[in-house]
C-alpha cells in the first residue's frame, strides 16, 4: 500500500481547502482556523506580561507546566480593544516557527462552532483594490449566507517573532 506524504484536507496550511474549521469571532467577523491545528479552547486566564514584545503579544502562560505565548487577534489586527467578557476564550493552536513547531494561546471575543467547508464554498481572497492581501488570509469561505475569513494560522501568530519568546523561556527554565 503506498503511503502519501500529501497535507490532508483537514489541515490548510499554506491555501485554504475543504475541511474542517473552527469558527470564532472578532467584533462583529467571523474567521475560521484548520481543527487539526487547535490543540485546545480554554477560558481567559492570567497573563504575565513580557517586556519589549510587539502589542499584540500579551504575554506568556503556564499550560500544565508549559510557557506558551498568548496574542491578541483585536490587536493584531487592527481592531478596537475591548473589555474581556464572558465568551471571550483562548485557542491554544499549534504553529510552525523557524525551529519547528510552536503553541501559541490565541485570544479571541467568542467560539463558534466547528464547520466543515466544502471545496466549492471557498473562494479566494478578492482583490483589495490594487493592493494584495495579507498573507495570513486562506480564502472566503460562504456558509449560511455569511462569509467566514479562513486564516493562515502560521503567518497571523508570526511564529518567528514569538520564536524569541521561546529563548526568553529556555533561559528561566530550571536546569535538569
């Protein structure tokens, strides 16, 4: 039986396909990331801030002993702060840096659901009148007569400036 090295069609990374996305939103959006990504959905804890990080960067927390960077999609974004309410939750997702893979907590106003996106209702990133679109931006997906944002979940982390939250880590973690 041959083996395929092919991305399945549950994990986008690098284009938007068909498969299975959880749904979020921001203000009054809706954007969805690749499940296979997400490693869990957790309510909003306390943040330690770390000095001299970009503003999205809200800081680090401990995961059941590990430190892992917490961001902001309002800020990242662009968007208007807001106070943290009831449904606001963290999605802790898995990202890929310049030295392998990376958690990252995602702050995000609330979770939806979980949507499986057919091939023939994503369609590209339309043109932003002459200028190109973010990086991060999969695709269009149309579901329920609203369109969610798919996103590269990599690029919108930006796993390599995290990456030097990684090295801050290594040094204050106990020598074994």
């Amino acid at each position: 039986m041959a083996t395929s090295t092919a991305t399945p069609p549950t994990a986008p990374r690098g284009g938007a396909g068909a498969g299975k996305y959880l749904t979020f939103q921001l203000d009054r959006e809706e954007f969805g990331i690749g499940v296979l990504q997400v490693r869990e959905i957790m309510a909003l804890q306390d943040i330690t801030a770390v000095p001299q990080t970009p503003a999205y960067v809200k800081g680090v927390i401990n995961l059941r002993g590990k430190v892992i960077p917490v961001i902001c999609l309002r800020a990242r974004f662009g968007l208007p702060p807001t106070e943290y309410g009831a449904r606001t939750s963290v999605i802790v997702v898995e990202v890929l840096g310049e030295t392998g893979t990376l958690q990252v907590g995602v702050i995000v106003d609330g979770v939806s659901e979980v949507l499986n996106v057919a091939a023939s209702e994503i369609e590209p990133t339309p043109d932003f009148g002459g200028s190109s679109a973010p990086s991060y931006l999969l695709g269009m997906a149309k579901s329920k007569d609203r369109v969610k944002i798919l996103l590269d979940i990599d690029q919108v982390a930006g796993a390599a400036e995290l990456e030097s939250l990684r090295v801050i880590r290594s040094r204050n973690e106990p020598v074994e």
